[in-house]
C-alpha cells in the first residue's frame, strides 16, 4: 500500500528507543495517548509512526518532543495485559518523515512522506560494504553479545541501505547516534558512520577484555568476593579511578567554600573547579586545570602575620645580629613606628647598596625576625627571562607562577620581608626583560594590583615590605632605581672588623666545628694580624673564612692531642696555621718618589689604592697609557697632560717641552679594568712630577676630576675611598672641594687618624703633593693673588705686555 493511501496514521512516540526498517520490536505501551494510537492503527491497516522523543523523561510530548524523521511500521501482535499496558509487536517497514501533524487531542495523527534512498552501488560502495562485514564479524566476535548467525545473515545482505539498517540495530550506542543514522538518507554516508561507531565499540570491548583478563588472573587467588572487589579496582583504574576524582573535586570545593579570597579570584576558582568536573581525570587539560586551582587555594590572599609592634625588642633583635649599619637599623624602625602609629601603612621597598660581604642578605634575614614577619628570598642573579617574574601563560605546557606568587605560597603570608637579593645582576634578552616587569612590583602605587600572568588576576602585594640588594647601581635601570629608596651601606673599617670577628665570627665558627669555647684562644694580637695580612676586603666573608680555616686547624691539634687541649692563637704563629701572608699592611710608598702619585679608586668590593706611575722617555712627543684602562680614564689622562702643556712655563718647563719626550703614564695591577674620571689629579701630579724631576709625598693620596682649566671637580665614593686610605697607612687626602660635606659619613675613628685636605684648583693638590722646593713655590703662588691673575690672564690669552709681565714673576717663582 502506498503511504499516500494510508495518510494520516497513528503516531506512537518511542522512548529511549529508534526503529529501523526491517527490525521487529516488543513493545510495552502504557501512557494513555499510546495506547489509543495503538487501537487506531488496528482499525485499518495496522500501520503506525514509530519516532523517538528527545527527551525520555517528557511524560506528554507534543510535536517540538519528538524527531520529525521516524520508521513507518506495522503492528505485527498485540496482547492486553491484566495490569492495563498493552503489549505489541512491530515492525519497521520503510523511513519516513513527518510532514503535518492532523490531530493531537486524544492521541497523535500525522501525515507522512516516505523516504526512499539512492539505488545506485559503486565500486567504492561494494569495498565499503565489505569493510564493514568485516568489521562487524569482529565486533561479534569480541562482544559475545550478539548471536554469530547474524554474521551470515548480513553477510548475505547485498542492499546497502537494508545492511546498515540490519548492523545498527545491534550495535551498543546512544539513542542520538542512533537517530542520527536514521536521518542519514546516502547508504555510503550511513555505511561510513556505522563503520566509525563500531571501531570504537571495538576498543571498548577490547579494553573491557583486558579488564576480564586480568580479574580472571586474580580470581585464580581468591574466593568470589575478592574477585568481585579486584574487578571493580580494574576497572576504575581503566577509566582513570573517577570515583577518586570526584572525591578530590569535592575537596576542592570544599577548600574553596572555607578560603578567604577575594571576589575575582574566587569567580575564577569557581569557574576552572565546573570546569574540571565535565573533564576525563586522565586528560591532559585536567592536570592543567588542576594544578591551577591548586595554586589559588594554596595562596595566602588575606592571611598576614600578627605580631606585636615592639621598638625595643625590634632594636634589640637588629644590634645583636649586625654590627653597625645604623642607617638601615633607623629606617627599620621608623617603618615600625610609624606602622604603630597610623595601623596600616604602605610596605617600604628598600636597596641596600654596598661591597659584598657587608651583611645586605642576612640584614634582610633580620629584618623579618625585627618586624615578626615571615622571610622569603629571591635570587636574581642572572634572570634574563620575564616569566620569571611574571609567570607563564597557561598555554605553555608545565606553566608556573612568577618568582613573587612562588615565594608568597612559599611564606604562607600575604605580607611578609620580601628580599630581592642581587638586583643589578638582572639581564635581558629575547624573552622579555626583567627590570621591566620589577617596575610594577616595586611601586607602591600600582603593586596593589600585580598580575600574574599565570593566576590571570590581581594579587596586592602593597603589604609586603620589599628589600633589594646590589653592589653597584650603574647596571640598575634609572626608572627601577626611582621607586627604591637607596641605602648605601660601605665597608667595615679595621675597628668594625675585629668586633664582629669576636662578638659573630668566632663564636659561629667555633659552633660549627664543634668547638668548645674554653679550647680555643684568640690573642688580640692574632685578630689584628688576620685582618691587616691575610684579608683585604670592603665586607667580613674572605674573614669568615679565614676564622673557618683557623678552627678547622684547631679541631685536628684537639682530636690529636685529646679534648684538654688548649690552642692558642697570637700573630706569631698564624704562619703555622694559614702560611705566609698575603698582603703587605699598607700600601703606601717606602720613600718619596718622583712621577709615582697615589690615587683612590671605588670598586664594587669597596675602595682601592690605585697607585700612577708616569715616565719620561726620549721621543716625539707620544702619549702612551697603559694598564688596561677604560675610555673615560684614557681622557683623563690626556686632559691632564693638555693642563700640564698649558702651565708648561709656570712649571719652569720648555714651552715646547713635549716635542722633544714621550710620556708613558702605567697603572700597575695591569690585568685589572680600570675607569671613571676621578683619578683626574692623580695623573696630573704624577706628570708634573715626573717632568719637573720633583717627588710626591709618599702619605699623601688624592682624588678628584680635572679639567681643563686645572679645576678639581666633585667624586663619588669618598667613604670607601677613604676606608681604603686608612687600610693602607695613607695619612692625608686632597679631595674635592665640593665633596667637603661627604666628609661627615666618614667613621669617626677613620676621620680622627686622617687629615682631610679639600682642594677646588690643581695649584693647591701640586701645594700638597710635591715635596720641598716645589713646596715653597707653590705656596707662593698661592699666597700671591696678582701673580695668580697674571697666570689666569695668559691661560685665557691676554695681552702681550700683561703676559710679558707675567712670565718673568712665574719664573722668578719657579727659580725659586
């Protein structure tokens, strides 16, 4: 019968199930709806429209509830049961759609087209249809769940159309998949999705094998119930122990609910835990996912460390783990006043600049205990990348958080002494700069809001009290260097050195070697010698060492000898225990030298005595400098020799003095790089000395830039520079006139043993410097202000009979 004749027919809405042509379904029919469709179709023809509903749990679907394309079939059986369903037969005769739904008051009419697919077999179809009996004879095979006559009874189908029908209705798939192939009118489109459905059903069933195989390898052990237990253990291993996963879902919400977090971080948290929830626990995205919300939990978002704010204690604590620094101890407790006073202020990002080994990083350590703070620590040192400081993206695979959110999960508190310990030793390349990225975290203005490029939102660090340390600040970026408050911590002097060495150094050093106190002796004498002979540096590290080796030495003489025994350590014999000594105390010059001046350099380690040596050789008038010197100084050098070509006559020298020698001007320790401008007088005297063949005062050292004009201007470093003259025996020191207020952040005791001789011309360093009758004659021509302008005027070029005039007092001067 055509379906035009039989128009409308009974619908019958299908649940949890689809039909296919040529299938003979039981079904049990029992809503009320149903059922009358069920009496209608078995007035005429017994024909009904099977389709399936979308939704299995919607009691009464109207027309948006049930598929459009269905399987028009045939009530083959019906038996009324006692209870009231109604049970049937039917078959699936031929696809259909539905065009027009004609009733659904007491039960559903609708008209249907019937859906015919394509006749025509290919070659290609013919090889897919036999790939897919193939297929099919392997997934019976494997499931055990059909029976093996299906195999030639679909071997024996040469429809294609009527071959997916009759292989889908076996397989083990959703309802959608299901419905999805009935809509599918092409038979090789149909072929190609039943052929991708059962290859996966053949992994399952593959899997679910393994599974078999190994709980009947281990039933073989056990009794029924044991076999029962491993079987559930194989398989949630296979499926990646969800219910474990779940669990470890429900603690993270559990954690999240009992966290103080703000708003941002907790949408963010809530949003990835939804999100791990539809995930397979063995994916990789899961871990990822994981690990992120791991992080925001572990983050101490409002945790801070309460203590009470004691200025007393705090003082205490600083001066018994360092000696001296007073300038960063007063900071410290300012910070803590204050903090006392207001409740809550903006954390402090300090930089503590000096030598190494003068305590910046264990100051940093006692900065936390002070304040009761916990203490986390980054090393900079060469990090070249951003991320390092920033963190990952998530995208990258093994992404982290910065060095800052890494340090705080650290801490476990949101407000701890955060050090940054060797910021000038930052550097840059193609991923990113570093320096850069520091800018928002060391600004107290934007550091309220730091994100993280990994955490995706923002993390106040404003509570954190910052501590940076560096050797020199030429390397820092100036706009870094802007939001730090710079504290220059210099070199400890001799005095410094011998107490730290008996309240710190020896006590820890006895206590590391396991060294009773009473064993070992140190004579005064014995500390003087170590510090002057066999150390020479700005901080105590190379002293420390030396201590170690001392106790080291002692710890062999009282195991050999027995625990009686007593070391006593005195200058004498240190030889014995460290050898011969390394440096010689002091380094200024033996005699008064001619064309050897002593100049003072600054150096990351602290001061240096910087010793130039200049030589007049027969020649052209060539200008040699040696001793690995930088640009800056090399200029130095030859401005000062333009300075002395310009007083040549003054100085009693041949006006055309250079053409007839070369000068060689040597700095020794040649393998060491050498620069900057203040060694500027330091050349100069060594030149006019060596010229005019008249020594330089052996306790005399000096420093400061030249110009020109013979004018001395402003250096940096004085205190390290002085520390240094004081280490090596020098008495006097010529320094810029303008760095005369610089004087006062000298130590005391260093200030009482040196004489401090501020200078603003080279007349009054050349006063200084040259000994006997270059003396005199300098003193002269200081003491004489009309010669000094007449001197003045012929630099400038004034008038011949003003220069006339001049001349013949100069050299009457010189004679002298």
């Amino acid at each position: 019968m055509k379906v035009s004749e039989m128009n409308p027919v009974p619908l019958l809405a299908l649940r949890e199930l689809v039909v296919f042509p040529q299938q003979v379904v039981p079904l049990f029919v029992g809503r009320e709806k149903s059922v009358r469709a069920i009496e209608e179709s078995q007035k005429e023809n017994k024909y009904i429209m099977l389709a399936a509903q979308k939704d299995a749990r919607t009691s009464n679907p109207g027309q948006k509830d049930i598929y459009e394309v269905g399987t028009l079939g045939e009530v083959v059986q019906l038996i009324r049961l006692a209870d009231g369903p109604i049970k049937v037969l039917v078959e699936g005769k031929q696809r259909a759609r539905i065009k027009k739904y004609a009733q659904e008051d007491e039960f559903m009419m609708v008209e249907v087209e019937e859906i015919e697919p394509p006749a025509d077999v290919s070659t290609e179809l013919k090889a897919l249809m036999r790939s897919v009996n193939t297929t099919f004879e392997s997934y019976v095979k494997l499931g055990k769940k059909v029976n093996p006559e299906m195999i030639m009874q679909v071997n024996a189908i040469e429809d294609p159309s009527r071959l997916a029908d009759a292989i889908v209705v076996q397989l083990n798939i959703k309802l959608e998949d299901k419905q999805d192939i009935l809509e599918t009118i092409d038979p090789k489109e149909r072929l190609e999705k039943i052929l991708g459905h059962m290859k996966s059903e053949i992994e399952i069933l593959q899997v679910e094998k393994r599974i078999r195989s190994r709980v009947k390898k281990q039933m073989e052990k056990t009794q029924k119930e044991y076999y029962l237990n491993e079987q559930m253990r194989a398989i949630q291993k296979e499926l990646g122990d969800k219910d474990d996963f779940r669990n470890e879902v429900q603690d993270l919400e559990d954690q999240l609910r009992a966290k103080d977090m703000p708003d941002e971080a907790r949408e963010k948290t809530e949003k990835e835990i939804r999100k791990l929830k539809m995930m397979s626990p063995m994916s990789a995205e899961a871990t990822v996912v994981r690990n992120y919300v791991d992080w925001m939990l572990a983050l101490p978002w409002h945790e801070m460390s309460e203590s009470e704010i004691d200025i007393e204690k705090a003082r205490g604590v600083l001066d018994s783990d360092h000696y001296g620094l007073d300038k960063v101890k007063d900071r410290i407790l300012e910070y803590l006043a204050v903090q006392k006073l207001v409740g809550k202020v903006k954390g402090p990002i300090l930089c503590l600049v000096g030598p190494p080994g003068v305590g910046k990083t264990s100051l940093g350590r006692s900065i936390g205990k002070a304040t009761g703070r916990e203490f986390v620590r980054v090393a900079l040192g060469g990090v070249r990348d951003e991320a390092e400081i920033r963190g990952h993206r998530r995208t990258y695979i093994g992404a982290l958080p910065g060095k800052i959110v890494q340090s705080l999960k650290k801490a476990g508190k949101s407000n701890p002494v955060f050090l940054l310990d060797e910021i000038d030793k930052m550097s840059t390349d193609f991923r990113g700069d570093p320096s850069s990225a520091l800018l928002e975290v060391l600004d107290p203005e934007q550091n309220g809001t730091f994100n993280d490029h990994y955490l995706d939102c923002d993390y106040d660090l404003s509570k954190i009290m910052f501590v940076c340390t560096a050797n020199t600040l030429h390397t820092i970026p100036g706009p870094l260097m802007d939001r730090m408050e710079l504290i220059h911590l210099s070199g400890y002097t001799e005095l410094e050195k011998l107490a730290i060495m008996k309240r710190y150094l020896v006590p820890k050093q006895l206590k590391e070697n396991g060294i009773e106190e009473a064993s070992v002796e140190f004579d005064q004498s014995a500390f003087v010698q170590v510090v002057r002979r066999y150390t020479r540096e700005a901080g105590v590290r190379s002293l420390e060492r030396v201590i170690a080796t001392l106790c080291r030495k002692a710890a062999v003489e009282i195991v050999e000898h027995g625990e009686d025994h007593k070391v006593l350590f005195t200058a004498e014999n240190l030889a014995k225990f460290l050898g011969q000594p390394k440096f010689r105390y002091g380094m200024s010059e033996e005699e008064h030298q001619i064309g050897t001046s002593t100049g003072l350099a600054w150096t990351e380690k602290g001061g240096e005595l910087l010793v130039i040596e200049t030589a007049v050789l027969p020649g052209k008038g060539r200008l040699q400098i040696t001793g690995k010197l930088g640009d800056v100084m090399q200029e130095s050098a030859r401005a000062a020799l333009s300075y002395v070509r310009s007083r040549a006559e003054m100085l009693g020298l041949p006006r055309y003095f250079y053409d007839q020698v070369d000068l060689h001007v040597h700095v020794p320790e040649g393998a060491i790089p050498k620069d900057g401008p203040s060694a500027g007088i330091t050349m100069a005297t060594s030149l006019i000395s060596a010229l005019t063949g008249i020594p330089i005062d052996k306790e005399l050292a000096m420093t400061g830039e030249i110009t020109l004009r013979g004018n001395v201007l402003p250096i940096g470093g004085l205190k390290e520079k002085a520390l240094a003259a004081h280490r090596g025996g020098i008495r006097r020191i010529c320094l810029p006139k303008e760095n005369e207020n610089d004087i006062e952040d000298i130590p005391a005791t260093v200030r009482e043993e040196l004489e401090f001789i501020p200078v603003s011309h080279v007349d009054e360093v050349l006063y200084e410097a040259l000994i006997t009758s270059g003396r005199a004659g300098f003193e002269r021509i200081l003491d004489s202000a009309a010669i000094r302008d007449e001197i003045l005027f012929s630099d400038l070029g004034g008038k011949e009979e003003e220069k006339n005039g001049g001349d013949s007092k100069v050299e009457a001067v010189v004679t002298h």
